[in-house]
C-alpha cells in the first residue's frame, strides 16, 4: 500500500514508484495473486447461477468477464464482493480468504479496501441526496481517522483525478449527466485505494463519446494505481480495449478463457464464437438462427 | 446544468432540498398553501390559545346557557354559559396535541420496523410482517376503549392506543420505501465499502425516505385528530370540564335538537377544517414524494 | 432550406420504383418541438426534415439529446402535452397534425412504433393475444376467432413456435428478447405502411440483438414497409438501413448512404462518432474521445453550428451562423467545411 504521508505525485494518488508497465508486475508487490477465485458455485434454490468457476488474476493485470443476461456473470461479481454468499468455492483477495461473510466491522472495511465496485446504472448508484464530495468523503472517513483538512485535501486529489471541475464536486447528482455520475463513483470506489475494481457494465448506460472518455480515464487510473479492472461486460469492443486476459460465461458456466486478443480473435467455443458474430461492425449483415425452445423463458 | 435527457414528460423534477420549505410549499398548488396557513393557524392557536382566549374558557355561568352571539361574545354561550369561541381557542391545545402525540409514537415505531424489516429482509421481516398484520385487525377506537378500560379514561391512553394502531399502516407503506431504497445500487456500494448496516439505514435510507415520511406523518394528523376527536366525544379521551373540541361536540350535543346548534357544529367544523387542511397538504406531499422516487 | 433529396438506394422491390412516382411515404418538413420545462418553453427539436420512401428503411442516429426519440413521438403524435410544434408531418401526402378521432385512430394502424423496452409499454394483466389482436378486433373490427389466429401465424414469423400457446401467456412469462419479438410481432399485424423502431433492441443482449434485428428487416422487406430505425449505435443502423440520418443537438447534421458512412463522412461529428468507438479487432493506445458532452438542442449554442464547440476542425465560419443543410454526393451535411474537408474525417484510425 502506498504511504499516505508521501506528497501526492502531480495529478493523482500517491503512485508507488515509477509507473507499471501495462505487461509487468508493478513494483512494491510480489507476485501473488490479487484475486484468487476457485470452484465458485452459486444456487439460488434450485436454480444454479454460477457452477464452477476459477480464475486468478495477478498484480497489474485485468480481466473481463463476458456474457449475457443469466450467464451468472453479476453473480460472481455479487460474491466476490460479499454481497451474495458463495454456496460452494473459495474467494482470496490480496492473499486472505473472502468466501465467507466478514465478521467484524473492521474485516469489512479492510475488505472494502481490497476490493471495489462500479455499477451500470449512474441514476441509481450514488445517493441522490449527497454531492460527490459528501459521498467521496464518507468513504474516507470510514477507512480513515484524518483531520478534516487531509480529507478535503485526498477528495481534491480523487476529484482531480476522475476529471471533474469543483463545482460538480459540490453539485447534487441530479445536476450532473450520467458520465460525470460515473466519474463520482469512480472517484468513490478509488477512495478506499482498493486492489481491484470491479466495473460492472459500468460503460454500457454511457453515450458512445462521453464511454470514450471513461474508457480512456480508467486507463489512465490504471496506470497511476495499478489497480486491477474486472470488466463485466457484454461489449466485446470494450473488453478489448480495456482488459488482458477474458473468461466467457453462459448460463453459468465458464466456457472459455484465455488473453482478450486471442478469445476475440479465434473463438474456441460455439457460444464465444455466435457471440463474435452477433457484433455489428461495418458491413455485418445480422442473420437468423433457428430458435431453440429450450433456451427462451417460458417454455 | 440539467442532464441532457428530458424525458417523456418534458419536465424535470427539482430535488427538495434545493427548494426549500416554502418552494415545497409552493409547488402544493394553491389547495395545498391554503391548507398550510390552516394549520398554521391551528397551531398558532395550539401553542398560544389559552392566552388568547378573550373571557375564561372554563368558569361556569349557567345563567348564561346557550345565548347566542352577542356583544364580545362572537360565538354565544355553551350549555354552561361558558364562551364557546375562548373555549375553541383553549381547546385547540389539546386537541391538537394528541394527534401530534399520536403521529409522532407511530411513526417512530412504525419507521424503525420498517426499516429493519426493509433492511435485514429474510426470516426476520416475515415475522415482523405478520406481527403488523396482526395489529391491523384492531381498529384504532377498540384499542382505544380497551386502553380506557384498562387504565381509565384520559388522554394519555388513548394517545397510545392509537399509536399502536396505526403504527402497521406507517410500517407497511415505509416498509415498501425502505426495501426499494435498499435495492438500489448505492446501497450496495455502500456495503461493499464497509459501511454497516446501522449508519447505512440512519444516514442513507432514512433521509431518502423523507418525503414519504413527512407526507405520511401529515395525513395521519388528520385521521389521528378525528379518531381522538370521535374518543373524547364517547367520554374516553379528554374528560370534561377541560376545553376540547371533541368534547364540546358531545357536551355541547343536547342543544343541537333544541335550536342552539352553534356551540356543537362550531367544534365541529374546528375540527373538519383542521383535518382537511391536513388531508389536502398530506395528499399533496404524497404526490410530491411519489414524483420523486420516479 | 430543406433539401430532402437523398437519393436512397431503392429496396430492391418493385415497390420502390412505383413509390418513387407516388411521393415519398413519410415527410418531415422544418419539424421545430419546444417542450415546457419548468414553465419556460425548450426547444427540442430544431428545423428537422426527413424523408422516407415506401419500402426504405432509414436509421435515424444519435446520442443523448440528439432528439432522435423526440422526432419519433412527433411523428406518432405522442409528444407531452403543452408542446409546441412548427414544421409539418406529412403521411402520404396528408398533414398529420389536422388528424383526429378516427382518422388518428387509423393513422396509428398504419404507423405502427416499436419502443425500447417492450415491458414498460404492455399491460401486465393482459394476455399476449388480448394485447396483440386489440387493434385488430376494435380498429378494424376483425372478429376474435381470426384475430387470434393472424396473431399467431405472425408469431410464428418472429420465430415464436406454438403460437397458440403463447398467446394465453402473460408478459411476464416471457424474457425481454421473446417480450420484443411479440411487439414486433403485434406491430405488424395491422399491416403499417410504417414502423417506427425506438431503439428496439438497446436492451437486449447482443446475441438476442442479432436476432431481433433480423426478424425485423426479413419481415420489413418481405412486406415492403418503410422503416425509421432509431438507435445511438451506428453500425447497427447501417446494418438494416439503407440510408443513415445522423443528429445532433437537435438537427439533422448529416444524411447519408449507409455504405459510405464510414468510409465517406460528409460532417465531423459522425466521423467523431465512429471513432470514439473502441474497436473490437484492435486496442487502441487512447480512444480518441470527444471532448465535453453531447447537448440537447436549449443547451447548444444559439446562432452557430451546434457542434463547433467539440469540433477538431472549427473554425471562424462556423461560429458566424448556424450551418444549412447542403446537398453533396447524394447526401446531406450541415457543415459548412464540409467541401474542404471531404476525404479527411474518414473514421479509420489515423
């Protein structure tokens, strides 16, 4: 973890040395994994979620999980974050075990600083009576004892660095569009400094110009915190911009994985490769398919 | 600057805590700022009344019995030759008081039910569900007359009674508001930053909750205010001789048949036109809350 | 001032060149919307005019603002009451404004729109087939029985087998894609001339997209209705469209042969649009964004081209006035550089 007395680096966080490579492990850590996941099942009753799934992710690196609706892929995300409880598997977070509900309230901040989400939706994710600065500085009081002056100090910083000017800082979320809604709960989830941050279809409610500016901003996160993304995602074109390595899910299990570039580019599995071919791109033509029965609701 | 979308209903709604008190007042439409200044009024009267009260509300003076109208006397004479308007202008205190009493029990057990029912949901909010379900079978004014029978007739008693009984109303419509903002996605952000349970219910949830609550708290002083009037006037909430408007009715009641009227309906139309006020500005907030949470 | 030309490639059916004699199906003449907000009046919607032919289907593409779902609402007559509207709608040849009672009633058989998010616009208490066959049996009087039977048939043609079944289904026994492929579905049975599609397929999935959007342009031209396609996705558009309306702001900014969209831009915002987009066959180093937002038509400056505050190519002229619609290799841009700059927004990277 960085230390909080060092003077920020101009434009952001303390980073902890020089900048990470995009390939590398970034200094200060070893080599363990950030998130280890193993065997993960969920079942909602009858109904399975997520069967079996393992995947690890190393310092530095970031992985998207890709799938449609009912593929579990919130599901996994709901677990690893504790929101949802696994019925089966284990979950390691910067080398402590997370598979079962914190048990203390300091075991639940400290597992908030590992780890961090950003939801799809900016109209409901922040509440809607607190500005952006109020929302980031609960944050930092509920992992930080400061004086009230390094705390506004760390909230300029962490406002600076998602992009907004001060007065949106101190608007309402209602006076802000749903990019500048995001850049709130970007700023917010970076507030506790976590390990990985999970980005729940956080792009996908945005217009395609204001994506290109959240996509380019957490890049430029990443290469300042070395933080590790998660991308839940359904739009390939966004997983290849912003992740390393993928995971294909559907109906709950995992059916492919391997680096981003090679899993969109050659497709292995029938569902990745339907998948592939259903993305509109200049010249795409969309075709039909026979309806399978069994896979539409209701039968 | 207002977000680009202006939605299908081409307006935008303004969130409350910019307006203000008297811009949410506003926004009620004239019904509403009329039935404000009705309540006002009332409550003016419930704090000050008994100083205002130009000749004493509780000096008998039989030789006086049911004049009407004359002089300084605006409203005449009850059947004690009391004045009926110092005696409207005492009895506002406790008449108004009992329904605050009323509002304020229920809502407080009402809204810390639902909230723990709404957050821990689960095992717990089955059985805190059925135990309101429960409460709902017994109307306010039968637990009223049990609270009398078991601890004699008064106030008090009755302010309870009714507190429990509408304490699972309170608690079914928060109940519904406190799951709704525990679904949403902020909530969950909050939980997985640490925060506990407790300090997200009292900093988060509950403050959105209210507009509902104050909008929910204001229609119930109305029906709290005509229930309590309805137990004073079987004999078991206030007890004469002490100035109350559900009192006078009932005391005031064998003048009606023979032609002094006026001591009777006057209480009465205290007491219609305070619970109306309400009931319009309740309404009206309602709607406001309900605007909101869209 | 209006332009409309496009000269859109025909559908490849007979019906077009035919059409083509008639008059076009649809035409949209300085459509200005002003909205009440707040008691002061928005404007929306600024001098919109399109055209659709009989048989063409045309995309109407934009981000948030842009006014895209407000042109289509304006077209079907479903904008919020108090709103202003200037310009004129025309449906084969008549005013769509001066309709009323029946004649309402039948335009809207004949006009038929598809919403985004089909839960939100059917009756959960209702059955598939009462919600499918209702402007059939009220509108045009068919009797129940062959009602029912129609409905199912065209369920069959989105790819819903055992029809009959699904018509005693409630909504919320379907998924979204199924949900949306009953609109479709119900949209078609009174046999527009026209459909309306507000961003049908925005919530779906993408495989389930593919699909839907399928369904929709095998039965379109197998029926040889006109289409106005609203999405903020471009590629999507030019999938199924022939012809690509581009808006910003609340005007058109370009129209466009949905080929040449990419490869020939006619105005900076649409070659800014198609690069925003990460490509899903390379990553690029850093997306080239657009700087500041997208403004609705009351947030964009007035007396200027709307877009030159985000525009890498603006220069003095583009402030002096706002921009006229010019007509250049078959399309339309409201650029006023447009001339100059062909060749040079191409949206490939650079």
């Amino acid at each position: 973890m960085p230390e909080q007395d060092r003077a920020p680096a101009p434009g952001g966080l303390a980073a902890p040395g020089p900048a990470a490579e995009s390939n590398g492990t970034p200094p200060g850590t070893d080599g363990r994994p950030v998130l280890e996941v193993t065997g993960l099942r969920k079942e909602f009753g009858t109904l399975v979620a997520v069967d079996d799934v393992s995947f690890t992710i190393l310092p530095g690196r970031s992985l998207a999980i890709v799938g449609e609706s009912g593929s579990g892929k919130t599901t996994v995300a709901r677990m690893i974050t504790g929101l949802e409880r696994p019925t089966r598997g284990t979950i390691t977070a910067c080398g402590r075990d997370r598979s079962r509900p914190a048990r203390s309230a300091r075991d639940r901040r400290r597992r908030g600083s590992e780890i961090q989400i950003v939801f799809q939706d900016p109209y409901t994710s922040l509440d809607p009576r607190q500005t952006a600065e109020q929302a980031v500085g609960e944050v930092l009081r509920l992992h930080h004892g400061w004086p009230a002056d390094r705390r506004q100090g760390r909230i300029g910083q962490l406002v600076e660095l998602v992009g907004l000017d001060s007065r949106q800082a101190r608007a309402l979320p209602r006076a802000l569009s749903g990019g500048q809604r995001q850049r709130v709960a970007i700023a917010r989830a970076l507030a506790a400094e976590p390990r990985i941050l999970i980005l729940d279809e956080s792009v996908a409610a945005l217009d395609v110009s204001i994506q290109a500016q959240v996509l380019n901003l957490l890049a430029d996160i990443r290469d300042e915190t070395s933080v590790s993304y998660i991308l839940i995602s359904h739009d390939l074109a966004v997983v290849r911009q912003l992740t390393d390595e993928a995971i294909v899910m559907y109906r709950g299990r995992l059916v492919e994985r391997g680096p981003t570039a090679r899993v969109l580019d050659d497709p292995q599995h029938p569902y990745t490769q339907r998948l592939r071919a259903s993305v509109p791109r200049p010249g795409w033509k969309p075709s039909r398919r026979q309806l399978v029965p069994s896979e539409e609701k209701g039968d | 600057m207002v977000s680009a979308a202006v939605g299908v209903t081409g307006r935008a709604a303004r969130p409350v805590s910019r307006r203000g008190v008297l811009g949410l007042l506003r926004s009620t439409g004239v019904a509403g700022m009329a039935s404000a200044v009705v309540i006002a009024v009332a409550t003016v009267l419930a704090v000050f009344g008994p100083l205002l009260a130009p000749y004493n509300p509780k000096l008998p003076d039989l030789g006086m019995a049911w004049i009407g109208p004359t002089g300084g006397h605006l409203l005449g004479f009850d059947f004690e030759g009391r004045d009926v308007l110092s005696r409207l202008l005492a009895g506002a205190q406790s008449s108004m008081i009992g329904p605050l009493a009323v509002v304020a029990g229920s809502m407080v057990l009402g809204a810390v039910l639902a909230v723990i029912a709404g957050w821990r949901q689960g095992p717990l909010d089955t059985v805190i569900s059925a135990g309101l379900d429960i409460l709902f079978a017994f109307p306010g004014i039968l637990l009223a007359v049990l609270a009398a029978a078991v601890f004699g007739a008064g106030l008090t008693a009755a302010a309870v009674a009714l507190s429990i009984a509408y304490m699972p109303y309170v608690a079914r419509v928060l109940r519904g508001a406190a799951m709704k903002e525990r679904g949403q996605p902020y909530v969950a952000a909050l939980e997985v930053q640490g925060a506990s349970g407790t300090s997200i219910c009292l900093r988060h949830i509950v403050p959105n909750m209210l507009p509902l609550i104050v909008a929910q708290a204001t229609i119930m002083f109305g029906w709290a205010m005509v229930d309590l009037a309805a137990i004073s006037f079987l004999g078991l909430g206030v007890q004469p001789p002490a100035p109350n408007w559900g009192v006078m009715i009932s005391e005031n009641q064998p003048g009606i048949l023979q032609g002094y009227p006026l001591p009777s309906l006057a209480a009465g139309v205290c007491i219609v036109g305070v619970v109306i006020a309400f009931n319009v500005l309740g309404e009206r907030l309602f709607e406001q809350a309900q605007a909101a949470r869209q | 001032m209006t332009g409309r030309k496009g000269r859109g490639p025909g559908a490849g059916q007979g019906d077009a060149t035919a059409a083509a004699s008639r008059g076009p199906l649809l035409a949209v003449d300085g459509l200005t919307v002003q909205l009440p907000v707040e008691g002061e009046h928005r404007v929306v919607l600024r001098d919109v005019s399109l055209e659709i032919r009989q048989g063409e289907a045309v995309g109407l593409v934009g981000e948030s603002g842009s006014g895209k779902s407000m042109t289509a609402r304006a077209i079907d007559r479903l904008l919020p009451r108090g709103a202003q509207v200037q310009g004129q709608i025309r449906f084969d040849g008549r005013d769509v404004s001066e309709l009323s009672g029946g004649q309402l009633r039948s335009y809207r058989n004949r006009v038929a729109m598809i919403f985004q998010d089909p839960r939100a616009h059917v009756n959960p208490v209702r059955r598939i087939g009462d919600f499918m066959t209702e402007a059939l049996r009220t509108n045009l009087g068919v009797p129940a029985a062959e009602a029912q039977r129609k409905a199912a048939d065209i369920l069959g043609q989105v790819g819903i087998e055992d029809g009959r079944r699904r018509l005693r289904q409630y909504p919320h026994e379907l998924s979204g894609g199924m949900l949306q492929r009953v609109m479709i579905a119900a949209a078609l049975l009174t046999q527009p001339a026209l459909v309306l599609a507000d961003e049908p397929t925005t919530a779906l999935d993408v495989t389930t997209q593919a699909e839907v959007m399928a369904i929709l342009d095998e039965l379109r031209r197998g029926y040889g209705l006109g289409m106005l396609f609203i999405t903020h996705d471009l590629e999507l558009a030019a999938a199924i469209c022939d012809r690509t309306i581009v808006m910003y702001a609340g005007q058109v900014v370009e129209v466009r042969e949905s080929a040449l969209l990419h490869s020939d831009p006619l105005h900076p915002y649409t070659a800014a649009l198609a690069a925003a987009r990460p490509d899903i066959e390379q990553r690029a180093s850093r997306l080239r964004a657009i700087p500041g937002r997208p403004l609705s038509a009351f947030e964009a400056p007035a007396g200027q081209c709307a877009f030159a505050p985000r525009c890498p190519h603006a220069l003095a002229p583009c402030l002096a006035a706002v921009p006229e619609l010019t007509e250049l290799d078959g399309g339309l841009s409201r650029c006023v550089r447009v001339t100059e700059l062909r060749g040079e927004l191409e949206a490939a990277d650079a």
